[in-house]
C-alpha cells in the first residue's frame, strides 16, 4: 500500500491518464470504449489501445450525456439547445432541437427504448426508435433532474417544491405530484421504482416510498447531492455531497427509514463529488473534490488508492463488464484503469 | 446527524423553532483568505459550509469570475448599455444573462434567456430567497472555461433585486466561482419620480445599486433634473451616481469594479443624511458612519450580527471598511439583509487615513441609534 501511495495510485500500474482540454462533464462507456464529454462541445473517444478520436458536436458546453437505448451511440444535450446521438465511427445525428434553451438532463433506457430530455420546464421524450420528440410533459419549473426505473417507463421529474411522477412510455397516463417545499436539483429512483430520492438545494436529500407517497427526509450533508449509485442489487444507494460516501440501506419493507446510513471512506477537508457502484461486485468506486478516486468496499470498509494529485472530480463511471473504470477532473484529465490487468 | 426521518406531514419548517447558530467561518478558515459568511446557519450545516469553501474558493486558485447586475425599468435604456458592452472593443468577453433575448440586436453565442425563477429554500428564512435559475446558469457557464471573462446579468424592472444579490451569498457553487462586483441601475430621468410614486421596486432598485446611471439627462430641463438628483441621493447616498444620454459611460465606470465599489464610502462625507424630513414613513434612506479611533472586532462583530438579526428586513445594502487594532490588512464588510459576509482584503496603505466607515441603506434606519452603536465598538480614546 506504501508503494501505491507513494506511485499516486494504481492507475499507473493498471492504467493511464490523458490530458484533454476542456472539463469533461461526464464519462460514458460502450463496452471498452470510452467516451468523455466536454465543457467545450466535444465528445472525445478513448479506446484501449491508446488512439483518441474528438468530434465537435454543440457549440457551446454538453451538459448532460447518456447512453442511447440502442447500445451504440451516446446522447448529448447542450447549452446550445441541440439534442444529438454521436456514435463511435463519428455520425452524428440531431435528434431535437430547442431554441435559446439548454438541454440540461437526458435518461434513456435499453428496456423500453424510451429517450427523455429535461428542457426547461419540459420533459420532452422519445418513443421507441423515434428520431425526432414524441411527447412532452410540462411542470411548473425547470426541472432539476429526471429519473427512469429499471423498466425504463417510471419515469420521476424533480423540480421546484417537489417532482412529479409519470409513465414515460404513455402521455395519457395520470401523474403523482410529490410535494416537498425547497428546490430539488437532482434525483434517482430505484430500480424497481418503489422509492424516488431528490438531492436539495439547501443540502441533504428528500425521498419519497411509492406508492404510499411516505416522505423521508436525510440530512447533514455538507453541501448539495448531486451524483447518485444503486449497487448491483439495489440494497444500497450511496450518495456524494460529504466528506465521506453515504450509503443509504434500501433493504427491507421501510427502506432507510429509521435506520443509519453507511459512513465510508471519509477525507478530512474534501468532499465526494461522483460516486458509482461496480455492476457485478460490491466495490464503490468514490471521487474526490482534491482530484482523488478511490475504491472502497462497503462490507469490510476497506479502500484501494485508484488515483490522486488532480483536481475537481466531475465525473466517474464503470462500463457495463465492470473490466474498466473511467474519470476525468474539471482540468480535463481523464483517468482510466484497466480492472482485466489486475489480475 | 444522518438519519432518515418518516414524516407524516409534508409542512415547512418553522424557521425559528429551528436553533440557529451564527457562526463565524473567518477564524476556522484562518489561512484561507477570502469571503466569510456571517449568516444564520443550522448547527448541522456549519461543519460543512466550511469545507466547501477550503475547497473550490481558496484551494484551488482560480479567480473568481466578476459578475455585474444590471437594474432598470424597460425603456430606461439596460439595452443600449448592454448592446455597447457587447460591441464595443475592449478586449473583454461577457457572458451575458438576459429576461428577453429578443431586445438585444446581438447574436452572441454568450447571451443566455434566465427564467427569473425566485426560490424560497425551505428553511423559510427571506434572507434565504435566491434566484434559482441563476444557479444552474452560472453552474453550466463554469463548464465552458476559459470562454468568457465576466458576466453581466440583466434584470426587469418588475424585479426585486434582494434575491438576485443573495444569491451570490447563499449558493456554495456560486460564491465558489463567481463574486457579485457590482449592481448597476440605469435610471429614466423623465420617468423616475412617477415610478417612485407609484412602486416600491423602483425605490429598492436605486437603493440596491453600487453605481447609478441617470440616463436621458436630455429629455429634462435642469430644474426637474436637480430634483431627480436630489431624490437619488436621498435614497442612496453612497452609490456612484453618472449622469448620461445614450448611456455613454466609459465600461471600466461600470464593469469589473472590483470590491463592490468599497473604496467610494470612504470618500462620502459622514452624515450626510442626517436630516430627518422623510417624504414617507417608509422612505428608504442611507446613514453612513464614521470612526478615527480603530474598531474592535471582538465588539463590532456581535453588534453587527445582532443588529442584522433584529433589522435584517429593513436593510437593503450595508457596507464597510474597518481597521481593526494592529491590524496591517483592511477588514472589508458588505451584506444584503440578513447575509453578511468580511474579509481581510488588502494592506493599508501608507498614505491612508485608517479610518473606520459603515454605510446602511434601508428603511426605518435611525441614525443615532445606529451612530451610537457604532461607535461604542471603537476603542475608546482614554
């Protein structure tokens, strides 16, 4: 472990860092295939190998990413209010387009094919295979955050004073108001859809269980939750927005209520800024506010230096195999480790 | 600390069954210069305000970026300027935050629409009323580094400006990345005294600003002119006041101040206001204060703290500059309200008199109260 500390983590032995120029928003992967969107409107493509291939994709900042349903491509959505898919081989196509918005959040899911975008006080979707929107749904505010379950049809909107909750799949489908006073800036829901937590601007998190619409309420954050993991099998949700992971035990007919949460892989004087849970392990991968990313596991508390020294960590993600790693810090490096190696 | 809580009742919390705990960051933080927030804050969230600010304010060095808040009526001419700003050549990039891109004849990939989105957090507290919307802008501005160099927020004229000011204050990624430099209110010389009868808004927007622009000075004759001066000034007396047609000011009298415009108190006079001939009871005026002998923190801090606690509803703007007993640095003091926020921002220098001034802009200010308050923080002369 010594040796490790004093090598600045084990991704110089398992792994390699790339210097890119603008601050990557986030990090998606399509199987070893690594994609890393900017603050400057490119998507950049990391393979194994070490080749790179950028594609200016908006004009101005990607603000959010996700997967396409299609497993192929990503989404993106931009200041410049443009909603694209970007696949690897560099075709792009735009698949919305919203005047003097900013597209700020997308969700999609493989299981039901279905694509949103949170744009201003809209939720605007995607059937099915469609290339332009579908359907829309209007809340009183911009939204904060958008959620799907497993299914990809449950589909939760955090906004102003609480989120509302709809079928994705089906307009015509009734809504939920989830009331809750404050402004909720971000959400997740559990893979089975029975609980939707909202980060809050004022700090710490609101949740509600369905469908008895019972409120719960964490507290003691120290600034603004805004990243969010399920373990593998959704018995754990941890949460960013301390000095330490947060993780909330989902176990159970009450779920957290009542219970404590796990405290794991505390450092005085920084905060967690992304956390995300392995897809076929019980690792939690943990990235710092001072640029450090760590492993840690929740049943014994243990941790492994994964890499340190850079900055802001702005975002953090396994592929799907969970055989790579990917982060990148607001200076627009990017880390990768190469989990096939360790072994 | 951490523990989930099942609610039965979805109800706001009553802000002052809530212990509040006023906390002073400055001397936690010692060696990490910059803003402390002196604000009522829950004994939970204190531990944690604090790391955030070690964090991304002072950790890390990266300037922050200097934003400027454009007040005024529609047809006060917040246009032109903003169009002069956006065309001139001066080196500069702006963000610009607009209510109606349409006005402005500019395509600018910078101009972005904000939705005038006024939150209430939910502790209840009118300190804490930000304006949503100019969080996430400011946050999605931050991922294109480097693209600009300051940005300039415009404002309706409808608009309260408490909100628009606090939430430099209050949002942690804000304060974080971006400082609020200065509220610049352009003013309608033919239509001003109208507004002031018949708006509150009008009267908090010139009360609010650090630099007044008096437009349309054309369109007046010289008497009607003197009367309009005379009522600014009457309001805010501390602001700096030019008086323009076309709004043609050089930039640097509006843009990128720096310190909130701190340095103009201590030119004003002391007392300016110290006639009492109030037009209406709930007239906003401006009492500005003045001490020789140096003030003492471990006094001025619990005074201050106190009287914003109690009158925080009635004070729109304060502001200070202080010299503290053997101390080399100027202790700079500005608040909003409730919120408050000191710094040590730089040494005297040697030719400057370290004399202590306080400005308050507001409603119901008594002066003598506030003078002797004031002055029983200084070290007495025996």
């Amino acid at each position: 472990m010594a040796e490790l500390l004093e090598r600045g983590g084990l991704v110089h032995r398992h792994g390699r860092h790339v210097k890119l120029d603008g601050e990557p928003t986030a990090i998606l992967w399509l199987g070893t295939l690594a994609a890393a969107a900017l603050g400057d409107g490119s998507v950049h493509w990391l393979n194994d190998e070490g080749g790179s291939l950028a594609h200016s994709v908006h004009a101005g900042a990607i603000l959010t990413t996700c997967r396409h349903p299609d497993g192929m491509s990503v989404l993106t959505g931009g200041d410049d209010g443009r909603v694209c898919r970007v696949a690897s081989d560099g075709e792009m196509t735009e698949i919305g387009r919203f005047e003097r918005k900013w597209v700020e959040h997308l969700v999609a899911s493989p299981a039901s094919g279905l694509i949103v975008a949170g744009v201003a006080r809209e939720a605007v979707a995607w059937s099915k295979c469609a290339s332009e929107p579908t359907h829309r749904y209007a809340v009183s505010s911009t939204i904060g955050g958008l959620a799907l379950d497993a299914k990809g049809k449950r589909l939760g909107i955090a906004h102003y004073n609480g989120a509302t909750l709809v079928y994705g799949t089906n307009p015509d489908s009734g809504r939920v108001a989830l009331n809750w006073v404050g402004s909720h800036i971000a959400c997740t829901m559990s893979p089975d859809g029975r609980y939707l937590v909202t980060g809050l601007q004022e700090t710490g998190l609101h949740g509600w269980q369905l469908p008895e619409l019972r409120d719960m309420r964490m507290s003691g954050y120290a600034t603004k939750t805004r990243s969010f993991s399920w373990d593998r099998k959704a018995k754990w949700l941890a949460t960013a927005g301390d000095a330490q992971a947060i993780l909330w035990p989902f176990e159970g007919k009450l779920g957290p209520i009542g219970k404590a949460p796990l405290l794991l892989a505390k450092r005085e004087g920084t905060i967690v800024t992304r956390v995300a849970f392995h897809p076929r392990d019980d690792i939690l991968a943990i990235g710092y506010s001072d640029g450090t990313v760590i492993l840690a596991r929740p049943a014994d508390e243990n941790t492994v230096l994964i890499d340190e020294g850079g900055a802001f960590i702005t975002a953090l993600a396994w592929n799907d195999a969970g055989t790579r790693l990917g982060w990148g810090d607001e200076d627009g490096r990017i880390g990768i480790l190469d989990m096939e190696a360790r072994v | 600390m951490l523990r989930p809580e099942a609610l039965g009742e979805n109800v706001r919390h009553d802000p002052l069954g809530k212990s509040r705990v006023w906390v002073e960051l400055r001397q936690r933080v010692a060696e990490n210069a910059g803003w402390t927030r002196i604000c009522p804050l829950s004994a939970a969230n204190r531990e944690a305000k604090e790391v955030i600010y070690y964090i991304r304010g002072f950790m890390n060095s990266t300037p922050l970026i200097p934003v400027t808040v454009l007040i005024g009526y529609l047809g006060a001419g917040k246009t032109t300027l903003l169009n002069r700003i956006l065309s001139e050549n001066h080196g500069r990039k702006y963000a610009v935050i607009v209510n109606e891109f349409g006005e402005i004849g500019i395509d600018n990939e910078l101009i972005v629409d904000a939705d005038e989105e006024v939150f209430e957090m939910n502790n209840g507290c009118i300190c804490c009323t930000v304006r949503g919307d100019l969080i996430r802008i400011i946050e999605g501005l931050m991922k294109r580094k480097g693209a600009f160099d300051a940005i300039i927020i415009e404002t309706t004229g409808l608009a309260d400006p408490a909100p628009v000011a606090q939430t430099f204050f209050v949002d942690d990624d804000v304060r974080a990345r971006a400082s609020l430099d200065a509220i610049v209110t352009v003013v309608d010389a033919r239509h001003i005294l109208a507004r002031l009868e018949d708006s509150h808004e009008a009267e908090e927007q010139i009360a609010f600003a650090d630099v007044i622009l008096l437009n349309k000075t054309d369109l007046v004759d010289a008497q009607e002119l003197e009367r309009v001066r005379q009522r600014i000034r009457a309001i805010n007396g501390p602001a700096r006041l030019h008086e323009t047609q076309n709004c043609v000011v050089p930039l640097e009298e509006v843009l990128e101040r720096g310190a909130f415009d701190l340095d103009r108190i201590l030119e004003i006079e002391p007392n300016f206001l110290s006639e009492d001939d109030h037009e209406h009871d709930d007239a906003i005026t401006s009492v500005s204060l003045s001490s020789d002998a140096p003030i003492r923190p471990e006094l001025f801090m619990p005074w201050l703290r106190n009287l914003t606690a109690a009158q925080g509803q009635d004070i729109l703007r304060l502001k200070g500059v202080l010299a503290f007993p053997g101390e080399e640095q100027r202790y700079v003091v500005q608040g909003v309200h409730m919120l408050l926020e000191g710094d040590h921002q730089r040494d005297w220098r040697a030719d400057e008199v370290r004399a202590s001034r306080m400005v308050f802009i507001g409603r119901n200010l008594d002066p003598t109260a506030l003078r002797q308050g004031f002055e029983a923080c200084a070290v007495s002369a025996a």
